[in-house]
C-alpha cells in the first residue's frame, strides 16, 4: 500500500510535532523552540530541540533530526504506514478544533448580524414603506 504524498504533506502541515514528540518526551519552553532529553542518545542535560515553527526536531549532541512521522518511526520502531496512522488522529483533533473555531465564528457573526438587521430593519425599511403608502 502506498500512501500519496499530498496527504503526507497535507498531514504534516496540520499536526504539531511539538504534540506528538512531546508525548514520549518531556519537552520545556526554550525561546521559540521545545527542549528535552533526547530519547535517543543518553544525555544528562538537554540537547534535543523541537522546533513549532519548522515543525522538525533536532538533537545537538547526537545529530538525529526529522519531522513527526520520522520521529515515531525513529523512536518507536514504527514502519512509515504506522508511523502515518499513529499521526493522524492528532490530524483529526486538530481539524475538529478549526472546525469548532469556525463554527464558534459563524454563531458570533451571526449573532452580530442578527442584533444588526432588527435594530435597522425597524428604522430603515418602515419609513421606506411609509413613503410608498
Ligand atoms: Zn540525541
């Protein structure tokens, strides 16, 4: 089976890394980056870099680097397929959370909307209707 490459990237332009590694590494706040304890080399102090903006990960002491599917299949063994399919129920979280951003959005407008046309509706169109009578 082979997956296309429009939804690899489409995948990986919605999961955030920083979810998925951070959930076999514990990661801390640096600046713009994440930083932890690589998982793949021993380390006392942390090396290992994860990067929200490039949505990759990189190790200072042991060089290793990748985006979320490399990490899975790197750090738990995954074939690529797994590796996809581990990934995208944070791809589903991440639609469903735009969905509901959306859908908060439309209530809001709509709402605002609403307050609009009958606070007008009353002053505009009746002495409109007035004029033709
Ligand atoms: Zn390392």
């Amino acid at each position: 089976m082979s997956i296309p490459q429009s939804f690899i990237q489409e995948l990986l332009a919605r999961v955030d890394v920083v979810d998925i590694v951070g959930r076999y590494v514990q990661l801390k706040k640096s600046g713009a980056n994440f930083m932890g304890l690589c998982p793949f080399h021993g380390e006392k102090s942390p090396s290992f870099s994860v990067s929200p903006s490039k949505q990759f990960y990189h190790c200072f002491g042991c060089g290793k680097n990748g985006n979320a599917i490399g990490f899975l299949m790197e750090h738990t063994g995954m074939t690529f397929v797994e590796a996809v399919k581990a990934t995208f129920p944070f791809y589903v979280l991440r639609l469903l959370g735009g969905l509901l951003y959306l859908g908060g959005m439309l209530i809001m407008l709509w709402n605002v909307l609403m307050t609009a046309t009958s606070g007008k509706a009353t002053t505009v169109t009746i002495p409109a209707a007035a004029a033709h009578a």
